[in-house]
C-alpha cells in the first residue's frame, strides 16, 4: 500500500468520523457532562472498525482466525460503555475480568494442544487477562483525576506505543489499525482544546483495552512479538496511576497538558527503541541463514555440497 492511501485509510479516514460523531452525539456540550457518556466510547470503536475495514476488509460475522474477531469486542465494549458507567469499583473490575478472560480465551484456545500445552495455554490466559484489566481499569482509575486532554494524549502516546510494537512484531497490517485507533483519539484531543470534555476517554476504556490487549498478544501468540515489551507497555497505566496526584496538581494548562504524556515517554521510548532492536537483529540473522545455505559461485550448497 502507498504512502499517502496508507495515511488515507488509516489515519484520515477514522479519524473524521470519530470527530463527525463526537459532534453528533455531543454529550460533552451538557452544562455538566458525564465521564460516563458514552460518546467517546462510540467515536472511537467507530475509528477504530472503520480503519479494520479499510485496511483489512469487512469484519467478518463469522471470524475464521482470532484477530477478526477484535472489531467485533471493539462494538461490544462501546455498546456497554454507558450501561457499565456507573457500575461501582467491584462490579465493574468484574465485568473488566469477565470480558478479559473471553478474549483471552478467544486468542489462546487455537494454541491448544499443538503449540501450547493446558499449563502454558492457563499461563497465557491469565497474562491475556491480567492485560486487559490493567489496561481498563488501570486508566479508568486515572483519567478521572487529570486533565482530560493531557489524559487523552497520555492515551494516544499508549497506543501508538502499541501500534509500533505490533510493526516490530512482524505484522504491518494490523499494526495500521491500531494507527486508526491513534488517529480517532487525535479527533478527540483536537475537539478537546476547543472544550475540554470532549477529550474525556473515560467511557472508552473497555474500548481501548480491547484493541491494545488483543493487538499486543495476537503479536507475540501468532507472530514475533516479545513478553518484555508487553510487560513495559502494559505496566505504563500502573505509572500514570502511581502518579495521579502529582498529575492533578498544575494549575497552568499547559503542564496540565503535557505532564501526562512526559510520564511516560522515556519507558515508551526505551522499550520501542528495543523493540526496534529486536526486529532488526532478527532481520540480520534470516538474512545470514539465507546466505548461509545459498549456492556459492562454484556450485556448491550448503545443504547438499556439490
């Protein structure tokens, strides 16, 4: 795919339809708007199906492979968004793991018996669903407390993270979608610095988690994506909770705007650096095997001599 169809698809597109509907629907324009509108939760399930289907096709209503299923929970987790809003901390980290376990039953039961045994398939369920919590519930306890649009662009830092560690995994094409979720939450940010609740993601928690946690872990279960770097990546909304309260107290916008995002820039950074390193590397030692078994000028094979 060119360049510039490329930004089209991914990048443009999604993101104009998340800010047509953040405009329709409008549930930031109330006197007192909710965190609990179900707005953005809609806007960027939106970004996020239409770049799937630009990119890779119309979901499919039966999913024949585990990642054709995600817009499909993407839908799911913006249809409960508001139902599930004002649900209290127990409850809700119960639906968080309910839905946690689906997917991660989803993506790993493929694995079972051929490339996983039913300890390392539990393992892995487990990881899968401790994954999503974290991410959920891990930014629904934080962007409450901040400002929403340095909340959102913490987000969009996330998710890009993501979106290169899929790349670094092998896998371009599904690495584009998570771009379209990037780019839907730019939309948002963007509105947002006109009125600032229209950059409140809330609601879009159940949203987010499912496309970073089925992203990341269809990248190291079916590709050659890395455990370390979705511990790092997962561990970031840990940071910025461990940081709400020195992050809610800027009084300047701008600090309010930019300290979340600078929280966790430099581990974001690192650990795409490494991964970067990684593909590369990996990249260097298939091209010496390819040499290395390739017929030399006197025509002899490494596998089978002259």
């Amino acid at each position: 795919m060119d360049p510039i169809r490329a930004l089209l698809l991914g990048v443009v597109a999604p993101a104009v339809l998340a800010l047509v509907l953040a405009l329709v629907l409008g549930g930031w324009r109330r006197a007192e708007p909710s965190r609990f509108s179900a707005t953005a939760a809609v806007a960027l399930a939106a970004s996020y199906v239409l770049g799937w289907a630009l990119i890779l096709g119309l979901p499919k209503l039966m999913p024949v492979d585990v990642t054709q299923a995600t817009p499909w929970f993407v839908v799911l987790g913006a249809l409960l968004a508001w139902p599930l809003g004002k649900l209290g901390v127990g409850p809700r980290v119960l639906v968080s793991l309910l839905l946690g376990a689906c997917i991660a039953v989803w993506l790993t039961s493929p694995l079972v018996p051929g490339t996983f045994d039913t300890m390392a398939a539990a393992l892995h369920g487990v990881a899968v669903t401790a994954t999503f919590v974290v991410f959920d519930i891990g930014l629904r306890a934080v962007l409450p407390a901040i400002d929403p649009r340095g909340g959102a662009i913490a987000v969009v830092l996330l998710v890009t993270g993501v979106s290169l560690a899929v790349l670094f995994s092998n896998v371009a094409s599904l690495a584009q979608v998570v771009g379209a979720l990037a780019a839907g939450l730019g939309a948002l940010i963007a509105l947002g610095l006109w009125r600032r609740s229209a950059a409140e993601l809330t609601s879009a928690t159940l949203v987010i988690a499912t496309v970073l946690t089925t992203s990341l872990w269809s990248g190291k279960l079916y590709a050659e994506g890395d455990y370390l770097v979705i511990a790092v990546l997962v561990a970031l909304p840990l940071v910025l909770l461990a940081s709400a309260r020195w992050l809610a107290r800027p009084r300047r916008p701008l600090l309010a705007l930019a300290l979340p995002g600078l929280v966790i820039v430099i581990p974001l950074a690192a650990i795409t650096y490494l991964a970067s390193q990684v593909y590369f590397a990996r990249g260097e030692a298939r091209s010496s095997a390819s040499e290395m078994t390739k017929p030399s000028d006197d025509g002899y094979d490494p596998s089978y001599g002259y």
